[in-house]
C-alpha cells in the first residue's frame, strides 16, 4: 500500500468511522444504560447493577449497535480495497455507499 498510494493510502476509508464514532458512542451508552435498567427491574431502581446484569445488558447494546455500525464498516471496507491507480470504483463514501445499494441493496450489500 505505502508502495503504490503513499502514506496517505493507510488512511482510505477512515472516513466513514470518524463521521459516525461521535454519534455511535453516545447510542451506545445509552442503550447500556437503558438495558441496565431493564436488567435491574423495578425492584433494583436504588442498588447499583450486579456484574450479571452488567454483562446482560452489555450484550444487548453490543447486538443492537452492531446494526447500525455494520453499515459503516461495509463502505470502510469496500473503500479499503480499491488500489490508487487501478481503475477505482468509488470517488468516496457517499458514492461507494450509493454504488452499493444500487447493486447489492440493503441486506446483500451492506448487512453481508
């Protein structure tokens, strides 16, 4: 990669991340926060949450934010791929992201 794109070329594709890391991280902390809750019940409102109950809820945010981050990593991956030089097929991630719902769709293409 350093070879054929130069420096630069260890950095295709980060942009999708670093747009939604932000955005991501916060849903994450709340859907935590919210499956603790649900964890404790109603009974466990005034104690803090038991390592289980840690654990429970951590999986259930874990599923529920990999359905939004998947989309992201597949448009990162895609646009990891493509070598400088070669004939590239996407300009970026807003052309990639189009490419492939246009192809592929929503499930085939970006929840592969």
């Amino acid at each position: 990669t350093i070879r054929h794109e130069g420096v630069l070329g260890l950095y295709k594709g980060v942009t999708p991340p670093l747009a939604t890391v932000g955005i991501t991280q916060s849903i994450l902390f709340g859907l935590q926060s919210m499956a603790v809750d649900l964890m404790k019940g109603k009974d466990g409102a005034n104690r803090p949450p038991t390592v289980l109950e840690t654990m429970k809820a951590a999986v259930l945010s874990g599923l529920a934010i990999s359905v939004l981050v998947q989309p992201v990593d597949a448009v990162k991956a895609r646009l990891q791929v493509q070598y400088a030089g070669a004939a590239t097929a996407y300009t970026g991630p807003i052309d990639c992201l189009r490419s492939i719902l246009a192809k592929l769709g929503v499930r085939n293409g970006l929840y592969r």
